[in-house]
C-alpha cells in the first residue's frame, strides 16, 4: 500500500474504528512510535490538530507527519506485526471537519466577495480562525455570515482527490499550491476549489451553521474567529444570554441599541481616563514643589523627610521621589501611612556611600512585622499592620539616616 493509500481518513474521515497491523515500533523520548499499515489519526499540521483516540485501548499522545509516514505515539510498546484495534476521538473529527469545512466556505466568500485574501487558518479545539489582510466592518462581517447561511443552504456535495500538480494546472482553484508530488484538491461542487489536506464533511448542509464568534487585530493582520457545527449550535444558544447581559450592564431597552451605547460608555470612559490622568499628573507636581518646600540643604543636596497620613497612593509617591532624586540629587525618605497600613519609600541618589537604605528597611521591616528591603540607594516596605511602635522606630530611623547624610557630606 502506497503512503497516500494508507491514510484512510483522506476519502472517508468518517471512519472512527478499523482494525490494522503494525509495521514498525520504535522507542523515542516520549514513549513509543508506531507506523501501521492502514490509519484512520489525522497527523497534526496544516492548521488542522490530531482528534486523539486509542491503539487496542491505549491513548493516543500525538499521531504526525515524517516523510510521508504517519508516527503514532503511544506509551507502551507494541511488537511489529500484532494486528490492532484502533478508534479515533469522533466528537474532536467532526469538529474539525465542520471548522476545515466552514474555513474554505469563509475564505471563498472573502476573496470573492470582499478582495480579502486568506493569510493564514487554524482550526482549535471547539473553533477556527481565519487571519487577513484587510480589517473588516461589523456590517460585512454580518454580510459574510449571511452569504455563508446561503452556501449551506444550497447544501453543495464536497469532494476531494489527488491529481499532479500539472493537472492541478489545468484547474481554476483559489489560493496557492504547495509544491507536492501529488495536490489533494477539496471541491465544494459549483462553489470553490482548494487545495488541502485535512478533513471536511461532505456537503456544506451538514455544516447546519457558521457563526463569527470574535475578531482581533494580530501582527498587522486581522483575525476572525468563527464556529461551524455543533460548536456553533452551542454559540447561538448562549446569543441571547450575551446580548442581553450587555443590554442590562449598559441600560438600553433593546439589542439594535447596543452598539451606539457601547460606542458612548466607550468614549465616556476615555474621557475620563483623560481627566484622571490630567489630575494625577497635578498632583505629582503638587508633591513634588511641597517636597522641595520642606527640604533641607545637606551638602548641597536636598534632603526631604516626610510622614504622609492623609491622601497617598505609593506608585505616585515613587514617581515623585524617583523624579526628585534624578532631577536634583536628592535623597528622598518617605512613610504613608492609614488606619491599618504603613508603606516606606526610600531613594537617594548615587554618591556618598551612606546612608544606607536598604539596611535601614529591612531592619525596620524584621523588627516590626513587615515585608521589603532594597539596596542603599532604593529601598521600599510595608507593614501590613502599622503599630505605634513602628511609626515611633521610623521616626528614629528618620533622624538616623538624617544624621548618616550629614555625617557623609562632611
Ligand atoms: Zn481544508
């Protein structure tokens, strides 16, 4: 049997269970691999991934490519010549014969219909996806699932076979060819030809439905994700339960409204975020000119020291302090503090070799309950709770590294 006779699943993938002999075993690193005479495993690749399944009841852990021959892996070893039951996962076959399906039905109409050309597709578990060129409009991608509604309704017969890539010439096919010994073509009879390996059903009626399920815009390319089959039998029954959870998080009264209060809260949203960062911004300087106000002069080098016990948030903090210390040297020595926690945010600038910072917070830290530590010149920790002792040894530590600073400026 020639290499192409022995991969059943080429004119019937419907086949599940078969029985057949193997040919070869040979111990890898993953297990054993087997090549039997006859196979109903779809090797991995070309977008489309291995249904899985059982050899005389052991699992399948990957069924692919080498040469032409198709490598069964499989834990336990199995001697040559030992004729074998073997059954593919069926529920995972469908699947991807109704996703490779809808992927050539989607494609035709995008090249026919739209200019848009298929880059790239993969079938996953319980969905495919198509990668383009061009970005497509909500309301094509309405038309494209329409007119794929009419290609299944139509219920064209597919058929596929393998003919030499001079007569694949001869052909009017989409896409391209990969240079092949022989092409396997997949012809939705009166609609497309394409060259492909993988499985299909075989007439789009058995598709029942497409449905677009997503788009993402991926490495200049946009992507369309989509559901044929049962897959998108179990999408359309949860249509409902999407639509109308948005329609009650965004308050409208019917579905058609959706888009335009999405498009709003969408806008309303950034324009707060624009306010929030203009505010943020403010404060940041704000802390900044307060902190500079309340310097003290060490060696020519400013040095602030502060409790903060009302508003803080710490990223706002390290952004000020980390601007202070590149902008104008300075050594900054911050505590924020609330009812329950209290944060240190320690930085210097490089130079003189004390104060030491980060020997300071982690003492501090070990000997009152909290976490953190840092090198000399940053340093940062929290007690998850800030105790009077802490905010009193702190406070010494203040005086301390005060004193350190003065000490090096000499
Ligand atoms: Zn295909």
């Amino acid at each position: 049997m020639s290499k192409l006779e022995k991969r059943l699943f080429d004119n019937d993938p419907y086949l599940d269970k078969i029985t057949a002999t193997v040919e070869s075993c040979e111990k890898i690193k993953e297990g054993y691999s087997l090549i039997l005479d006859r196979t109903i495993f779809y090797p991995r690749g070309g977008g489309q991934p291995c249904e899985g399944g059982t050899i005389n009841g052991m699992n399948v852990l990957d069924a692919y490519d080498e040469g032409g021959e198709i490598l069964h892996i499989v834990e336990q070893p199995i001697e040559a010549g030992t004729e074998v039951s073997i059954e593919i996962n069926m529920k995972n076959r469908r699947a991807n014969m109704c996703h490779h399906l809808a992927q050539h039905i989607l494609s035709a109409i995008m090249t026919n219909e739209f200019d848009n050309d298929t880059v790239s597709a993969h079938m996953e578990d319980g969905y495919g996806h198509i990668e383009l060129p061009r970005k497509m409009t909500p309301a094509e991608l309405r038309d494209l699932e329409a007119r794929a509604r009419e290609v299944i309704a139509a219920d064209h017969p597919v058929k596929t076979y393998y003919i030499t890539p001079e007569e694949a010439q001869k052909v009017k096919y989409r896409g391209k060819i990969t240079p092949h010994d022989m092409i396997r073509f997949v012809e939705i009879e009166g609609f497309d030809i394409n060259a492909c390996g993988g499985c299909h059903c075989r007439s789009t009626g058995e598709l029942r439905h497409i449905v677009i399920t997503g788009t993402k815009d991926v490495r200049g390319l946009f992507r369309i994700y989509f559901k044929a089959g049962a897959d998108a039998e179990a999408e359309l029954e949860n249509r409902t339960l999407y639509l109308m959870s948005a329609q009650q998080s965004l308050g409208v009264e019917w579905s058609h409204e959706l888009p335009e209060a999405a498009e709003s809260t969408a806008k309303a949203l950034m324009g707060a975020k624009a306010t929030l960062e203009a505010y943020h911004n403010r404060i940041e300087t704000l802390y900044y000119n307060y902190f500079l106000s309340i310097s003290e002069d060490i060696g020519g080098r400013p040095f602030i020291k502060d409790f903060i016990n009302d508003y803080y948030d710490t990223n706002t903090l390290k952004s000020v302090a980390s601007r202070l210390v590149k902008e104008k040297k300075a050594t900054v020595i911050l505590c924020a503090c609330d009812e329950q926690e209290g944060s240190l945010i320690f930085m210097r600038a490089k130079g003189p070799k004390e104060p030491d910072l980060g020997m300071y917070v982690k003492k501090l830290m070990a000997d009152h309950g909290g976490r953190g530590g840092g090198s000399p010149v940053l340093a940062q920790g929290m007690f998850p709770t800030f105790t009077d002792a802490a905010h009193e040894a702190v406070m010494k530590a203040f005086e301390d590294i005060r004193n350190d600073a003065v000490k090096a400026a000499l």
